[in-house]
C-alpha cells in the first residue's frame, strides 16, 4: 500500500493533498460544462440545473420539462425535481441540507428533507420590477442582487423575513460576495460590491466605498472563518487581504490571459482558481500548485477544503492536517512517526520495535494522541486501521492512558466509513463530522431512505430512533401503493412498543395524500390525545376526536373539539352529538352560561329540559333592562312549561311573577318610586312604609299572602317607618295570628321601650319568669315585682330587691310584706 504522500504537493512551507473520493460518478453523455451545479455544506448533496443561457446538444431523449436534479457526491441520483415555475437565477443549500431556487422575479422556493414538498416565500422590496440578477448562499441565509443594484437578505429560512439593505451606487457589477454574520462586527450580513474600480461594502445601515484602485476585480469570495477576502483582478493577479481591506498578505500572478470561471477558497488558507479543466491552487505567500484535469470541473467549497466535481470524478483538495504531517511526512522524526514504524517493525518481528518505542517512552502518550488524531484525518481505511494499531501498541506500553478519545475515534470512523460508501455518498471528513454532528448526519441518512444505515448507526452511537422509524413510516403512506389495510398493518407491526414514535405525524401525512381511512386508523395507536384530536377533526371523524377528548380528562382539549364541532356541522347534529355525553353537554352548558345564552336556550329546547330553560329566561327577565322585556321574557317561560301538568305549580309561580309585574308598574306610575323587580313581601312592605295600606292589603289579596306572613311584613314595616302610634293602636287589638312576642321584640330592638311593654301583660303564653324578664328590659322594675306579686312568687321579689334602688326599692319591699301578710 503506497505511503498517503504520494497524494501530497507543496506549496511553498505547505503541503495539501487531493484525496479521490468517487470514480464515474456522472452518465458520460451528461455535458456538466453546461449545468449549474451546487453542493450543500458538510458534503451534502449535489444540485444540478441546466443553465439555460448556453447552447447545448439535443438529444431526443431528453425530457422536455426541466428538472432540478439531486445527487450525492457518487453521482447518484437522490431526487428529481419538475420545474416549470420561471427562470431560475440561483440554486443554494443551507448547512441543513435545505434547498434554495430562486427565480427571476423574486420568488424562493425552500425544497426541505430533499422532497419533493417545499415552502414558497418573496423577496419584495422591488424583486419583481428590477429582476433578480444572482444570489450568494451561506450555511442560514442568503443575499440576493437585483437589476437595480439593490440588496436582499433573508437571515433565516424557518421565518424568512428579507431585508432590503443600504443602497448600492449604480454601474455594473462585476463580482461580488458576502460576509456571514457571525463573522461581522456589527453582526448582520455584509455584501461586497466590486463596481468599477473599487469595492463597495453594503450592510443595513450604509454603503462604504472602500477606496480600492486595482479593479474591476473580476472575482470576489470571503474565506470560510470570514478573515481574509481573495480577488481577481484585471491583469490576472489574485490578492488576498484582510476582511477589514487594512492588510495585503500576498500576491499571485495566474500568467492566463482568460480569467478563471471561478474561485474558491480551500479551507481558510488556500485560493482555488479554476478554468475549465486547469486548477490553480494558491497557498500563504503567493506559492502556487497546478492541477489538470480530463474533463470540465465545478467546485464545491466545504469549511476545510473544496471537492472538485467533474464527469468523471469527485476528488477532496485540503491543506494536510497537521497530525498527518507530523506522521507521514518524508523524515519526520517525531514520537508518533517513530510509533507508527514501531508497529511496522512489530509485524514484522523485529526487535527494532522495541528500540523505537524505548526511543519515545517519554513522549509516547503525545505520540498515541497524534496517531488517533491522524487517523481520523483519513480516508484509507489500511492507514486508519494502521494508526489506531500503532495508537494501540502504544497504550499497551503505558502505565496509565485514558482511552476515551481512541475509543470515540474508533466509533467515528466505522460511521464515516459507512457513510461514504459510494452507494450512500456522504464523504464527510472528520472535522465536517464533528461540526455537522451524528444527530444530524442521521437527518441526512433518513432524507436519503438510508434507514437500514441509519438505525444500524444510530443504534451503534446510542441515538434515539423513533425519527428514523417515523420517516420510514411517512414515506410509506406516501410511496405505497398496496391497500390502505396492508400499509396500516405493516406500520403498526414496525412502529408499535418503539420509544417516541408519533403515529399522528404518521397519519398526518396520510391525510395530507387523501388517504382519510388510513389517518383514522394510524391515529388509533396514538397514545397521546392531544396528538389524536386535531388531525381527527381535520378527516372528519368528530365523534371519534370528542370521545377521545373526553377519555383523556382534558376539559380545554373537549372544549376544543366542541368549539370545532359547532362550527362545522348543522345545531341539531351538534345538540345530538353532545346529549349522549354527559362531560360534553356540561361543558357546552357552563361555557354558555355566560357566552351564548342562545346556544344554550337551543340546548335545552331540543332536549326537553323546560325546567332548565324556563329558569334561564326567568334569570333574563330579572336582568332586562326595561319592564317590556322582562314581562315578555317570563311570558316564553311559563308558554314553555303550559303544555305539559306537571309544570303547573311553575306556571301558577310565573303567572303570578307576571301579574306583581303589572302591579308594581301601575304603582310606579302613581306613587313615582321603584317597585320593579321587588319580591311580594318587599312591595308590600315598601306600600306599608309609605302609607298605602289599603294597597298593600290589595296586594295581599291578590297573592292570597298568608295572614301570618303580612302580620310579619306589616309589624317590621311599621317598626322601620317608627310609626308608634300605629303600633300603639295595634296593641289594643284582641288577637295577633304570629302572637305577641314578635311585636315586643322587634320594638324593643327600635329601642322604644314604652311601647314594647304594652304587649307585655298580652303575651300570656309565657312563663311568669320570662315575663319578669320582660319588664326589666324595659326597666320597669316594679311592674316586674307587681308581676311577681300576682305569682305569689317570693323569691322572684327577693331578688328584684337586690336590684332595686330608691322609690322601685321601697316598692318591692312593700310587695314583699303584703306577700307575708297574705300568708
């Protein structure tokens, strides 16, 4: 196996390498110098479209419709994509392999999982008018050039919001490029303008004229870590210079009289130029490599080297990594050299083996890390195996090592070789892998319908799965054309006891390919009924959703249903739907209450609850606003409850309710007060304390009031107006139907302790010691004892006198004397 130098040229004090990934990658009929072709980051996949302004051969094979065409970097073909829709001005790819096509008039497809299914969005801000003229893509936005020299930016692709920029000078464009904004200062984008002979620095705020002279500058681009900025100008020289345009770092001289096609930078330290098949490769200081090739070539910048793409190849050109420089290169003497020949000298059993590792035994921990770290950097995997043997021979030697970074190395390039095994064609390198993550790699597994290789990985990593499983799942429903049943069961036998797994973003995209049935019976195994309900409602299934609110105990998720429900089928359906479910119709009647007292007077009409409704028409009519309404309102109430007897005690109320209504107006009118809305009892009492007592007894009459009940109102009424004399007149009556406590009580609590005693010597129910206890309320001590006298009850005077003082005193003695007289 020949030594990984073999691939290596120097370039100045550097060495790069060009490492083949794949061989015939492209149908040799395929005319790649006539096709736009972009590559997404981190190795992703290819986009290719025939570029329309150059002339190319017909072959009567070919599709008449254009296509957008996505391949791996094997040149397989992942997807197809039909295109009718305008001129297409750019094609780019986000870091998370999501699809840009721009078109002409500022419209943006955003193609997402490498579908066919994509969201559209516009550019605005005169897009349309001026035309769109190109478009620079980085790993989340992109910036688009109108004809009128204005700038777009559109920062993030989950909520595009384009941003019109500072205005540009007009004159003709000649390169131009951008600035990522995370790599700014002020932290937005920032687009380089190269017009006439100097470059404009555009950002949302201002346009600055960096005051170059060299140009027109016929080539513009920004390395990866935005640091440094390449360019190509008139007299074939390639500058680069620091982002802020302060510093020059070198010069090179092309000797081409036709300027490159393109040039890229190769990771952050290397300029690539390209011609149609001759590559110049740009090192520090302005030393310069040359590489030819067969065929035309595209370039396909990644963040630490450039893939150069071809019909017939697809090679990796990078700086070589510093551990593989240190390993491999001719007469490297250092500890992880002298390791790697130790193993070579191993296999070969020579005791020279153990003269080399004695040799580094002091730095031989260093010289394990290097072997780990430059076996990660390659893609022979003889020379990964040879380096983690020589790692390993290494860690045997040791005392103590921790071996967690060569076990996660390992791990890693069992994945990377997986992955770019040319049928799936993802030739990360090991930094890519490190910055695109497993996570996400899986994604780009899945969006391939790798997922044999993508549970098998994830499995290996300890990832999660059920977004694998899910996806498989989808792309089914969607692909499939055996009987719904057949696709259900099949489903459910490979997703049912999975951790995770959604069966409702699965049904989902059932429903969305008009496979209503197959939805429904997917959404079965949804655990979750908030996941259930929404999707179920949209196929139609709106007793099944309601049944499946009402299960999970979430009463917002019922209301949900219900709301939804009312809007799309018929009230009486509604009404139907809900009275066989008690939960429901609860809901539907607390929610009402107070939003939709209509909704609920339906509810009870259709279901026969009269009682129910005539109570809410009853509450209506007590809250209306004039006497008018409030009379009608009870009016539908007792009308609800007439047809049927055993109501009649509810009708006679609200009858009754009606006729006060007309009383209490008739004396609104003559006495000018507010009577509307009292009860029987309140009116007659308000009539009493005004003085209208005939009114009052009509009033009685008219409500067959009880005798008892209008004794009451009259004896608080007359209390509350203190009309003494009226109550003076009544103690002179001969009977009282509720007795004549009530009446000293509610007087003696006025306060008029004269008037209560005269209904005293009345209450002859009571006890003689209740009655004693009477007159000293009132403080009338010796009419006590007089009370006592008639009793003969001797201790009672004893002990008044204990009470009494002065005239009461003298009083109770003479009644006591008269008591011992008696005797």
């Amino acid at each position: 196996m020949s030594k990984p130098t073999a691939d290596w040229e120097r370039v100045g004090d550097r060495f790069y390498r060009k490492t083949q990934l794949y061989t015939s990658v492209f149908n040799p009929e395929l005319e790649l110098e006539n096709y736009v072709v972009t590559g997404a980051p981190y190795s992703g996949a290819v986009a290719l479209y025939r570029d329309e302004g150059k002339i190319y051969t017909y072959r009567g094979n070919q599709a008449a419709k254009s296509t957008i065409d996505i391949h791996s970097c094997a040149g397989k073909l992942i997807r197809q994509i039909s295109w009718d829709k305008g001129r297409i001005k750019a094609l780019g790819w986000s870091e998370d392999e999501r699809l840009l096509v721009v078109t002409d008039d500022g419209t943006v497809r955003s193609y997402a999982d490498l579908q066919g299914d994509f969201t559209p969005f516009s550019l605005g801000h005169g897009a349309e008018e001026h035309g769109v003229q190109a478009c620079k893509f980085w790993t989340t936005g992109f910036v688009a050039l109108l004809g009128n020299n204005s700038v777009i930016a559109v920062t993030r692709y989950e909520e595009p919001r384009p941003q019109l920029l500072a205005s540009a000078p007009p004159g003709e464009v000649v390169s131009w490029t951008v600035i990522p904004p995370e790599y700014t200062s002020s932290r937005s984008v920032e687009v380089l303008l190269a017009i006439g002979k100097t470059v404009y620095v555009v950002d949302a705020a201002e346009c600055e004229d960096r005051s170059l002279e060299a140009g027109p500058f016929r080539h513009i681009n920004v390395s990866p870590n935005g640091k440094f900025i390449a360019l190509y100008t008139e007299d074939s020289k390639v500058w680069v210079i620091s982002s802020d345009f302060q510093d020059r770092f070198s010069e090179y001289e092309s000797k081409v009289k036709t300027p490159p096609k393109d040039l890229q930078w190769c990771g952050n330290n290397a300029v690539v130029l390209a011609w149609e098949d001759e590559l110049h490769l740009i090192g520090p200081n302005g030393a310069a490599s040359k590489f030819y090739y067969d065929s035309f070539m595209h370039l396909l910048p990644d963040i630490d080297g450039i893939r150069v793409l071809t019909g017939d190849v697809c090679d990796f050109l990078q700086k070589v990594p510093d551990p593989t420089e240190e390993v491999f290169r001719l007469g490297s003497t250092s500890p992880a050299s002298v390791l790697l020949d130790a193993l070579e000298q191993l296999e070969k059993k020579s005791p020279k083996a153990d003269d080399d590792i004695q040799l580094i035994k002091a730095n031989l921990d260093e010289a394990v890390d290097v072997c780990v770290r430059a076996a990660g950097q390659e893609y022979s995997i003889h020379w990964q195996k040879q380096l983690l043997k020589s790692a390993s021979f290494g860690k045997s030697v040791l005392d103590l090592y921790n071996s967690d970074d060569f076990v996660d190395m390992t791990e890693a390039l069992r994945v990377l070789n997986a992955v770019r095994f040319y049928e799936v064609g993802i030739p990360l390198s090991y930094d890519q892998y490190i910055r695109l993550t497993p996570e996400r790699l899986m994604q780009r597994l899945v969006n391939r319908q790798e997922y044999l290789l993508a549970l098998k990985v994830s499995e290996y990593l300890h990832l999660p799965v059920d977004r694998i499983y899910v996806h498989w799942a989808r792309q089914k429903v969607r692909s499939s054309s055996t009987d719904e049943e057949s696709i259900c069961e099949e489903i459910v036998r490979k997703l049912d006891g999975k951790r995770g797994i959604s069966f409702e973003e699965v049904a989902r995209a059932a429903y969305d390919e008009g496979r209503g049935k197959l939805a429904t019976e997917l959404l079965e195994h949804e655990p979750r009924a908030g996941k259930q309900v929404p999707l179920l409602l949209s196929v139609g299934e709106e007793s099944i959703a309601l049944d499946k609110a009402i299960e999970s105990g979430d009463t917002d998720l019922v209301f949900f249903v219900l709301l939804n429900l009312k809007k799309k089928i018929p009230l009486s359906s509604f009404f139907r739907t809900i009275n066989s479910r008690p939960v429901a119709t609860s809901i539907v009647e607390s929610s009402a209450i107070d939003q939709d007292r209509e909704l609920l007077k339906d509810l009870y009409y259709q279901d026969d609850r009269r009682i129910d409704g005539s109570n809410l028409l009853v509450s209506e009519a007590l809250s209306a606003p004039d006497m008018g309404a409030a009379t009608d309102k009870l009016k539908m109430a007792a009308k609800l409850l007439r047809d049927s007897k055993e109501f009649a005690p509810q009708v006679a109320a609200l009858e009754d309710a009606q006729k006060l209504t007309r009383f209490q107006e008739a004396f609104e009118k003559d006495l000018t007060e507010r009577y509307v809305g009292l009860s029987v009892n309140e009116t007659m009492s308000k009539l009493i304390k005004a003085g209208n007592m005939k009114r009052a007894l009509r009033v009685q009459t008219e409500f067959k009031v009880p005798e008892k009940t209008y004794w009451w109102v009259r004896l608080r009424a007359l209390v509350s107006r203190r009309d003494w004399r009226e109550l003076e007149e009544m103690s002179k009556g001969r009977k009282s139907p509720i007795g004549w406590e009530p009446f000293y009580n509610e007087i003696l609590g006025a306060g008029n302790t004269k008037i209560a005693s005269l209904y005293i010597p009345k209450c002859t129910t009571l006890t003689v010691g209740e009655r004693i206890e009477m007159w000293l309320k009132c403080g009338m001590l010796a009419r006590a004892g007089e009370e006592a006298l008639k009793a003969k009850d001797r201790n009672a005077l004893e002990e008044l006198r204990k009470q009494a003082s002065g005239p009461a005193l003298l009083d109770i003695e003479r009644m006591i004397t008269q008591l011992q007289k008696g005797r």
